[in-house]
C-alpha cells in the first residue's frame, strides 16, 4: 500500500471503541476518520474530532477509509468484519476473532481472497515482561519448555463499579458464547506466542456460578502442545472480591533448565542455579478507573499494536496477531467448553498452512 497514513474506521463506542481511538491518536502513521455503534458513538467522534456515521454500512464504504477496528461485542465480530473485508478494507478485530472457528475460517478466506490484512488484537504482546519472557524461551534461557501454568482470575465489582459505563450486558449475552472466549484467547495466544507450537489436546472443567448467569463463568482447563508441553489455565470472573495479589494474570513457566514466573503488570523473575532473579518489570498498567485507563502505559500497547497493524498493512514484518492466531485462540476456547459439556479430551488437528504462533 503506497498511503503513508493508514486511514481508520471503528466499528463500537464502548470501553474499547475508546482505547483503539485513543491508540489510533497516539500511532505515527494512523489517522482516524469516523466512528459507529452504541450510544456513545456520537460523544466519542466529537472528542476525537471525527465524523459519526450513521451506519456500519456507511462507515465502511467511505472511500477515505482504508482499514476498519471492530471492537463492537462478540456476536457481532465476523459480520462486521466480513462486511469490511469484503469492500476491500484491512480489518484489526478485537479479540476474540469470531464465535466460531467456521466464522474464523471465512473471514480467513475472505481476506486472503481480497488480499487485504486480517488482525486480531493480541495487545499482550506488546508487554515488557511478556516480550522479554519470549526472547528467553526462544533463546533457551530455561532449556526445553515442559510446563505452563496460567491464571486469570477478575473481579468484576471493581470494573462495574468504575467510571467504565456501559450495562455489561454483552458479558452474559449466550451471542458471546462465554467468559472463556473473553480471557482465554490472551493465554492461549501468549503460550504460542512464547513457545511456537500449538494446541493439540483440550480437557476442561467449565461452569456457571454467577446467579442468574446464562453463560459459562469459570473455567480450569488442561491443555497439551503440539510440542509436548503441558499447560493449565484458570479463568473466572466471579471472585467476591478483589483477585489474590499479582495473580490477575500469571505464569508459571517451567523449562528443563530454569523457571520463569511471568506477571505482565509487575516482574518477571528467573530461576535458575544462581537462585532467582528480576529480569523485566513492566511499569503499573492503570485500568481499574476509565480515566486512568486511557492515559500513560497501558495506551502504549495498544500504540504498538496499531503500528504493528499499519505495518502489515504496509507489507513490512509486523509482531501483530494474524488472522490464523486469532482462529487458534478461537479454536482452543470452544474446545475447552466442549470438552466440558462432553466429557472427554477433545483433539485439535490445525493445518500447517494456517499456523502462525511465531511468524
């Protein structure tokens, strides 16, 4: 693509619809242009300056458009998305991909068909701690990967009762399938991204405990690698309280020679014969306030990850999470629910052609 500013469109006016506006505000090379969705679509394009327009449809057939963000709620993902890929337009999803894999699969398709960039939004990887717990395992600091342990517990009392706004309803729409589908793909994703190998085999425990909950809230999950390593993940979002310290998102990662304990909001700490270490310490990420959440280091993710969106759209290397990495997570998550609701170990066989954990 020959523009030298990648002109963007969002799909969504929610707590996301802002961090992507923000984002897009603060990445050389990305201009916004307009904004649709939700009630406060036409409140969100006044304080960035850009038009609101008044449908999906209109938004994507603007011709000084050339990629569209869907930040919109799950059920609504591959529609838009599709809709957008189909005019043409580079498309930046925000996690997770679709709400299902033969969703994931079209959009796929679609975009490889109209040669135009499919991304989903993997903003971990633009974490201090996560991208120097990367280089480690790539580099062999621990030796052969053996186990990795996740956990990601939310206190939802906290967000509802912040500045955030919003009714939450999407959270306990069935149209979003579950909570796993929310958290699970950044567990998912970092594990691949870390080791270069991919889900093979899924067993999971996963239920409802919130009352008056239409769908899944917690979830433990076992998972194996196609590269052997064994994995485990806890999610849930029903704590009555504020989540046990530094554990909103953990990994404990154990290597044939080393150990790595992974906080991507604190240290990264390795172990080894010389005992333990802090190798990385990712500065405060403020996201428990709206306010706070828009400002300062937590913005600078989601900066790099539109950058590294307008360079695949710019045909140079991109560290972004691609179409295939977003079916991945996808796929993985609605094993975990399927396994559960059956009762067995479900098998993942992915196509060589659509792996893309380390590209």
């Amino acid at each position: 693509m020959n523009t030298d500013t990648i002109r963007f469109g969002i799909t969504g006016s929610g707590f996301m619809g802002r961090t992507h506006a923000e984002a897009i505000k603060r990445c050389a090379g990305a201009s916004l242009r307009a904004i649709w969705g939700g009630t406060r679509a036409s409140g969100l394009a006044a304080a960035y300056g850009v038009d609101c327009s008044p449908s999906v449809e209109a938004l994507i057939a603007r011709e000084d458009i050339d990629a569209i963000v869907v930040t919109t709620p799950h059920s609504m993902h591959a529609a838009e998305a599709l809709m957008a890929i189909e005019a043409g337009k580079h498309v930046l999803v925000e996690k997770p991909l679709a709400t299902s894999v033969e969703d994931c699969d079209r959009l796929i398709e679609a975009a490889a068909r109209r040669r135009v960039v499919l991304a989903v939004g993997y903003q971990q990887r633009f974490r201090a701690n996560n991208i120097r717990a990367r280089d480690l395992i790539r580099g062999n600091a621990i030796g052969e990967l053996l186990t990795v342990q996740v956990s990601m517990p939310i206190y939802m009392g906290g967000m509802q009762g912040g500045s955030f706004g919003g009714t939450w309803a999407w959270w306990n729409d069935p149209g979003s399938v579950g909570h796993i589908l929310n958290s699970g793909p950044h567990a998912v994703d970092l594990v691949r991204w870390f080791s270069g190998a991919d889900v093979s085999l899924v067993a999971a425990f996963c239920r409802t405990f919130g009352p008056d909950w239409e769908v899944e809230d917690t979830t433990l999950a076992v998972f194996e690698l196609s590269n052997g390593t064994l994995c485990s993940l806890f999610s849930s979002r029903v704590l009555p309280a504020a989540s046990f310290p530094g554990e909103d998102f953990r990994f404990r990662i154990v290597g044939r020679s080393g150990l790595l304990d992974l906080d991507p909001y604190g240290e990264l700490r390795i172990a080894d014969r010389q005992g333990w270490r802090v190798v990385s310490t990712q500065p405060p990420v403020a996201y428990q306030e709206a306010d706070s959440a828009f400002t300062g280091i937590r913005m600078d993710a989601y900066r790099d990850q539109v950058s590294a969106f307008v360079d695949a759209v710019q045909d140079r290397p991109s560290a972004g999470g691609t179409g295939a990495d977003g079916r991945a997570g996808v796929e993985a998550c609605l094993a975990m629910l399927r396994s559960s609701r059956e009762r067995r170990f479900i098998e993942i066989t992915l196509p060589r052609r659509r792996f893309s954990a380390s590209e």
